[in-house]
C-alpha cells in the first residue's frame, strides 16, 4: 500500500524540476500532469516495454534495474522528488533495457509521452532542465558502477542509505533486505553482514524491514567518496530556482 502524503507534498511543486519551472511554463503543463499513488514494488516500465509517459515522483523513490536473463538484477541509479523517469522518451530511444520499480512507497505525476516530446522539442527552459538532469544521472550512473566494482558491501550499503534518504523527508526507510540485495546486485547474505557493520557502528538501526539513520552525519564520514561525487553533480546541475 501507497504510503500517504500530505497535501503540500503532494503537489507537482514537490518535485524539483517541476518547481524549477517558470510560472509560465509550470501553468502550460499542470493540465496535463496526473497525479498517481506508486505502490512499494510497483512497475513503472518494464525492459524493452512501450513508454507512454514519464513519471515525476514527489515523495516515492523509484529505482532503475538492469535484469539479467536469468533473473539477477542490479540497480543503475534511484530517482526521486529531484527528477524524473523515463528519460528515453526525450533522449530519442523510446524503450530501455533497464526496469523502474518503485523503492519506496509514495506519490508522483506522470505527463504524456506526447506532451513530453512537444516541450522537449519547443527547446526552451524545460529542455534545458531535462538536459541537465540527465547528465546527473548519468554521473549517477557511472558511479554506481564504480562503486559496485571496487568498494565493500558496507560502503555501498552507506552510499545507497544517503542517496535514498536524500530524497525522502525523514530519516527512516521501509526496505527489507532481500529487496536491497536486488538493488545493489548481491547476495543477502551480504547484505546482512554489512547491515550488521554498521548497526554495531551505531550508524543505523535495523529491524524488521526498517532502516533508522540516527547520525547521518556519522553515516557521511564512513561512506566511500561516490556518494559526494553524485551529490555535486546533482547540486550542480539541479541548484533550485530563486524566487523573483
């Protein structure tokens, strides 16, 4: 089930890109913006599927998997209230080999692949924003990478604790370890260890499927330095808009 959001989190303003957007703009494309609960696990699009529209969550987290042929999967990159999902539909590839599921339960908009391409391609405020957004997650993406091939489970665990946190309100997350495993691409076992690292740290509390950050400034000294690498970027490219 849908976890709930409060009227002002629910607002399509909730997400950054979308309150980045000039008042013009923002008011051309609230019509078409719909508003959707997204189920923890839930499918935005599957590998290879037809997307027909792209999707702004406001207090969900979606995750980008690649899934292997023979079921194994690992995340690329987790999106939030900072951008968007479906980023093939503007990039000129329409369908992707990767999967979006929703990590954590919560709500969002979705706007029309068509109405989509017609602002992408007007190449004014809103294709910049895209642009930007993508080369975010594309350093997102890369870094994961690297992390994944030269840092330790724990580390991980650290980096995918902070991005995940950075794009909630709270400082707790619902998330069991099997589903983590399938994020970070290893065993459970695994998981369970690095978890266990840390709990006995002091720097998370674990039960049940609940992940508590009591410190997070503590979890910021212990992780590896890609989490700061994708911060940067995303605070670069996505520095929020002042108020006139």
């Amino acid at each position: 089930m849908a976890q709930s959001a409060s009227p002002a989190l629910a607002s399509p303003r909730a997400n950054q890109l979308l309150a980045n957007l000039s008042e013009d703009r923002y008011d051309a494309l609230l019509p078409s913006l719909e508003r959707l609960e997204m189920p923890l696990g839930g499918s935005l699009y599957e590998s290879g599927g037809s997307q027909g529209y792209v999707y702004f969550p406001t207090t969900a987290i979606v995750s980008l998997l690649y899934v292997l042929a023979d079921g194994h999967s690992a995340e690329l990159a987790v999106t939030g209230n900072e951008g968007l999902v479906g980023i093939s539909l503007f990039m000129g590839g329409e369908t992707t080999p990767s999967r979006a599921v929703v990590q954590s339960a919560g709500t969002g908009y979705r706007l029309r692949a068509s109405v989509l391409k017609k602002e992408f391609e007007a190449r004014g405020e809103f294709q910049d924003l895209l642009l930007r957004f993508t080369q975010a997650l594309i350093t997102q993406m890369t870094q994961t990478a690297v992390c994944n091939r030269h840092h330790a489970v724990d580390q991980q665990l650290c980096r995918w604790l902070l991005l995940s946190l950075d794009r909630l309100p709270g400082k707790d997350l619902v998330m069991t370890q099997e589903l983590i495993a399938n994020m970070l691409g290893v065993r459970r076992e695994g998981v369970t260890a690095a978890a266990g690292i840390l709990q006995a740290q002091g720097l998370i509390q674990y039960s049940r499927g609940h992940i508590s950050v009591p410190d997070r400034r503590r979890l910021e000294a212990r992780v590896c330095e890609c989490y700061a690498v994708v911060k940067k970027e995303y605070d670069r490219l996505l520095e929020p808009r002042l108020a006139a």
